[in-house]
C-alpha cells in the first residue's frame, strides 16, 4: 500500500476547547487534506508541539456535529491527557483525566495513534505505550476527524495518509 505523509501546521487556537461555543470552527477537518481516517477507524501522526494538542472525532464527516470524543495530548502543560465526550441532549461534554507527563515536546516529534473500534473503545498510544484505553458503552459513529493546537501551543502535524 501507498503510504503519503501530509504535512498540516496548527496555529495557537488560544483559549478553546470543547466547553467552548463554536469550538469546531478552530480545527483543521482531515477531509480538506482528502484523509478520511473513519474508513479505516485509526488515524496515526506525528507531532512537534509544546503542549495541547486535540484530535475530534466527530459523527459529522465536516465535525460540526453535537455527537463527538475530544481528545486532549499534552494538556494541563503537557502534563495530561483528557478525553471529552458529548452526545446530543448534553449541553457541556463529560470530562476524564490521564496522568501522562511531557508526551508532547517542543523540538522532536513524537508518534501517535488514535483508533476506535465499533465496540466502542477507544486508544490512544503513544511512542511509550498504551496511554489510554476507555470504551464507550453507547458509541457515537466517527465520521469526520478534526486536529487543533491551542492554549498557546502551535503544533505541526505530519498525517499517514494510506
């Protein structure tokens, strides 16, 4: 198989998350770049970035959608890792927290992977190893998948493209 690398940079999406009205419209939707990681239910990068950077999988191909997981690396200063829910009814997402020091780094690159399963469970993995693994006992369907730095943290991405 064909494997491409794309290159996408993130800016500084300052103060945002998912708590935040209009959040959607700070991520990069990995259909513009012609990826569609829910085919294959994984999406694996690399990035080069200080602190908080986001993958959203979305139920909406274009992420505007009330159904979606957030999933935070390097937050709280690349000190954590948080995973957001929302489905629709809820007005704010439920939050979970991950003790995962300094996965991200300002110089280097860093592998990960993002995949889900239809049973609902959800991994992240980390050059180190598995750094978390929850399963969603009513799944949302992935549709779209979205990248974003923010909270001062630029990011650059490089995407596997298959």
């Amino acid at each position: 198989s064909l494997l491409d690398d794309i290159w996408i940079k993130t800016k500084n999406s300052g103060s945002t998350d998912s708590y935040v009205p209009n959040f959607v419209d700070s991520y990069t939707s990995l259909s513009n770049y012609q990826i569609f990681p829910a085919d294959n239910r994984f999406i694996k990068f690399r990035i080069k970035a200080c602190s908080d950077a986001f993958v959203l999988l979305s139920s909406d191909i274009n992420l505007h959608s009330t159904d979606f997981y957030e999933i935070c690396i390097g937050g709280h200063y690349n000190t954590k890792v948080f995973r957001r829910v929302r489905r629709k009814g809820y007005k704010a997402p439920q939050n979970n927290a991950y003790l995962a020091p300094s996965l991200l780094s300002c110089s280097e690159y860093r592998i990960f992977i993002v995949s889900w399963e239809e049973s609902g469970r959800i991994t992240l993995t980390a050059e180190s190893g598995v750094v978390m693994d929850w399963t969603d006992t009513t799944p949302l369907p992935i549709q779209g998948v979205g990248i974003m730095t923010a909270w001062g943290s630029d990011g650059m991405w490089i995407v596997e493209h298959s």
